[in-house]
C-alpha cells in the first residue's frame, strides 16, 4: 500500500501540472537501487523513488518493445491496437498521451525511442526531436523458413564473452546523446523564454537494451565491486514459450553459466544502467534550473525487463519476472506521497488513465482504455485483488500467450500448449510451476477464465496469422521502391540563433 502524502490529481485551482515521462529500454526493476540492489549505482532513480511513489508490482503489458510501448501511450491492450509485434502498424485513428495532452492545453514533444511503426510517427505529439533508433517500416515481419523455423535472433551473444564490455563508441550511444541533448535543449528553452503552456514530454533512451557495450567511465565504476551472477537449479519449470524463445535466441550455443562470463555481462548492465542514470539527474537539474521542477510530475519506466541469463534465458520474450516486470516510479510536484510504496499489482497500460487523472482531462473528453488510473493505488485505496495481464503473440512464438497476476499469484497461458501457475509470495524465483495440482484446480480455473474474458485467443490468433502475409507484400513493396516511414526531424536553421 502507499505511505503518506496529500491529494493529488486536484489542482485547486492551479495551473495543470507538466508531465515528464522517462523511458529506458530492457530495464530490470530488480538489479537497481529502488528495488533494492546493493550493487547498482543509481542515485537519480533512487531519488525518484525517495521522492515519489515506487511500484512494487508493476508488469508490462507486452514483453516486446513495439507491443508495449504502444499499450503504454494509447493506455489500451497492445492487441486491442492490432499491435501483436515489431512490425506491427499503429494505427493512427487512436488516441495516445499526445492527442489528450494536445487538447488540453500542453505543447507534447517526444525525444527519442518511440518504436512506432507505421506512416504516423506523431500519434498526436505536436513534435519529435529525434528520429528513432529502429525501422519504422514493416522490416521484421515474423515470418518462418520453409521448415517452420523462426530465424535465429542470436541475441544470446551478447550476454557470453567476449561480447559485453567497454567500446569508445556506438551507434546506441550516438542516439542517446541525441536524445539527450534535444531534451535538455528544449527544457533550458522553455526556462530561457519563460514558456506559460504546461509540457507533456516523453523522453526514452535505448539503453541499457543489449548489447552491453559501456564507455570505460561507466565499467570503472564498477571496478573491485562484488558484481552477482545469475544461478539456478537444474530441472526448474520450463514451458514450450522458454524453449521457443531459447531456440529464437540461439541460447544453446553460447555458455550461459560460466561465472566470469557472467560477471562481465552483469558489470556491464550495471554501467549502462549508471549512464541513464546520470541522463535522469542531468534532466532533473534542467528542470530545477528553469524553475519547473516544482510543477512537473516525473515518471519513470521501461517498456520491458530483461532474463539477463537467469534460468539460463536473454532478452525478453517470455512472462518470467525478471523479463515481464518493470520498474516504475511516480513523483508528483508538491511531493505528495513521497517515499511511498504500491504493492498493488499494476501495469504500464494504467500510465495513461494516470496522467489524464493529473492532467484533469474530463472522462467525456476520453476515449475507451483499458487501463485504470493508479491514483487509487497511490491513496491505498486499491483492493490489491484487481487483475493485471500481459500478452505477447506472433514474434518467435507459434501460438498466443497470456499472463494474469492477481494477488501473489500469477498465471501463464500459451495457447493449445501449456499452462504455468506460480505462487509468487512463497516462490518469488518461479522455480515451482503449481499448474495441474488437484489442490490449485479452483483458482487456475478462475484466472483462465479471467484471461478468456479479456481476450480472444483464438480469435488473435487467425488475426495475427492474417496479417503477416499481408504485411510481407508492403515491406516487399517498400524495398523495392526505396520507401521508408522513418521520422526526420525538421530544424530551421534561418531561425535557430542570432537573425
């Protein structure tokens, strides 16, 4: 439950407070500060945290970057969207954080990693002072070979030697610092010309996602620390969705126990968590100098988390804890809440009703969302039973698959395959898979039906399939005539300085 605070999301008469939203990419609640990590050097996350309300359960709504990052903005199911993976078309007909914000009053900019996909790489924002560091064409579509294989990712070496480690530059690092500099520039604007409209602003970084290539800086900061490595037991719960994702990963090839191996990996997560770190304080104290600290909520987030070789798995992907939970930090202007903790389970989808409630956007001046505002959860007025789900199709999987959490317990469906069950409360490792016991008959009932009243499974399923031959004739198409839907951000020199 929350600790201490006053109301919020009523301004008694002031004006609507700024929002900023910050994303990182593959973060894992788990191994920063907040979430109690002795390792990590994370001072700015831990400022947010001591300074707002940290969420201890939150998941995201889709454990892939496109899917959840378009549940995130629309507050809506990412299948809701037609979002099934990272070639999927946002439509533009939705509204988004941008459309609300826009209309009421704010001047909506993003910077940086939006993965949208599609023609429309605004939905609603008034600007983007970036391009994205991903296609936004249907480059990637899911397609199988002739034997109805996935191709191989090989994200798995990236997480064994000699792969992880220190480089002098990369092209993720060029698009942060991007990222970084036209946000700063525009808050020190907005500062400098005395700017009145409120700002709704979404700024979102690539790393720490793989690979792990850190600036020497950030690996010394870790130097002569004991860094942990991952561990597990032999013959823990696996489902058919572990071993599609290992097989799309090329996992079997790589050595995902050795200990050195394991240190070098897990140091160099750990300073490029410490690089974003620092682009978050760095933003903070552009907010502080320009006087509007005092009046922006700041949130914090991911789209996704990371296996980080836990049970011997990378990248995202599958439902397990350390892949599907993000952290998640809310701080409001007047310090409300501060130090607060939320236990309630919550998803990334409840962002959206979030800031509405904030930005005191009227209910009829909303659309449909499937989100729910956590303001109730912040008050402790939640009842901590209400369920959170995830989903995630097509992309490296042959079949839908759905999470429930509700309460300690947490429920994994892959469709016409396999079931998973885990007390989260007395097995927060997810080694004991309690599905198909006599004694767990009753409540594994109650939670499929809950994911059977919210989604369709068969019903995504004949959609998803629909649409990748579909989409395959438009990527064909767009190659052959050299077309791209990728953002160029337009800056007018003839204006910028001195004229």
């Amino acid at each position: 439950m929350a600790t201490t605070g006053t109301t919020d999301g009523d301004s008694g008469g002031r004006p609507p407070p700024n929002i900023l939203v910050i994303l990182a990419d593959q973060v894992v609640p788990f191994l920063t500060s907040p979430y109690g990590d002795p390792v990590a050097r994370t001072p700015n996350l831990q400022r947010l945290a001591d300074e707002g309300v940290r969420f201890d359960a939150a998941y995201t709504a889709s454990p892939l970057c496109a899917p959840a990052r378009a549940a995130l903005i629309a507050g809506r199911d990412a299948s809701a969207l037609g979002c099934f993976d990272n070639a999927s078309v946002m439509p533009s007909d939705v509204p988004t954080m941008g459309h609300y914000l826009t209309n009421q009053g704010y001047d909506t900019v993003l910077s940086g990693k939006m993965h949208f996909i599609g023609p429309d790489q605004l939905h609603g924002f008034r600007r983007r002072l970036t391009t994205d560091v991903f296609p936004a064409g249907v480059d990637w579509v899911p397609v199988v070979d002739e034997e109805g294989r996935f191709p191989a990712g090989g994200h798995a070496r990236h997480y064994s030697d000699p792969d992880p480690g220190v480089r002098t530059w990369t092209q993720f690092l060029d698009f942060d610092e991007e990222t970084q500099h036209r946000a700063l520039q525009y808050l020190r604007e907005r500062g400098r010309t005395g700017a009145a409209e409120p700002f709704g602003m979404v700024v979102s970084f690539h790393h720490p996602h793989d690979p792990f290539h850190v600036q020497q800086e950030y690996w010394d900061l870790y130097e002569g620390v004991d860094i942990p490595t991952s561990s597990w037991p032999d013959g823990i719960a696996q489902s058919v969705m572990d071993r599609w994702a290992n097989e799309a990963h090329d996992s079997a090839s790589y050595d995902l126990r050795d200990p050195e191996s394991l240190r070098h990996l897990r140091r160099a997560y750990y300073a490029a968590l410490s690089y974003i770190d620092r682009k978050i304080g760095e933003l903070l104290h552009a907010l502080e100098a320009s006087g509007e600290l005092g009046r922006t909520v700041v949130v914090f987030s991911s789209d996704h988390g990371d296996m980080m070789t836990e049970r011997g798995m990378v990248q995202k992907r599958t439902f397990y804890e350390w892949s599907v939970r993000v952290p998640l930090t809310l701080t409001f202007p007047d310090g409300a809440h501060a130090g607060g903790v939320v236990t309630t389970p919550v998803s990334l989808i409840d962002l959206l009703p979030t800031l509405l409630d904030l930005a005191e956007v009227p209910e009829e001046r909303r659309a449909d969302l499937d989100g729910r505002s956590l303001l109730p959860a912040v008050r402790g007025e939640a009842s901590g039973e209400e369920p959170v789900f995830s989903e995630y199709h097509l992309e490296k999987v042959r079949a839908p698959c759905f999470l429930v959490r509700r309460g300690r317990l947490k429920y994994v469906y892959i469709h016409g395959h396999d079931r998973q069950l885990f007390d989260l409360e007395a097995d927060p490792n997810e080694w004991t898979d309690l599905s198909g016991r006599p004694e767990h008959a009753g409540v594994e009932a109650e939670l499929h039906a809950l994911l059977l009243q919210r989604f369709d499974p068969d019903a995504l399923a004949a959609q998803g399939e629909a649409s990748i031959p579909r989409r395959v004739i438009v990527a064909e198409a767009m190659r052959r005539n050299d077309q791209h839907w990728d953002y160029t951000p337009v800056f007018d020199g003839t204006r910028q300085y001195v004229r």
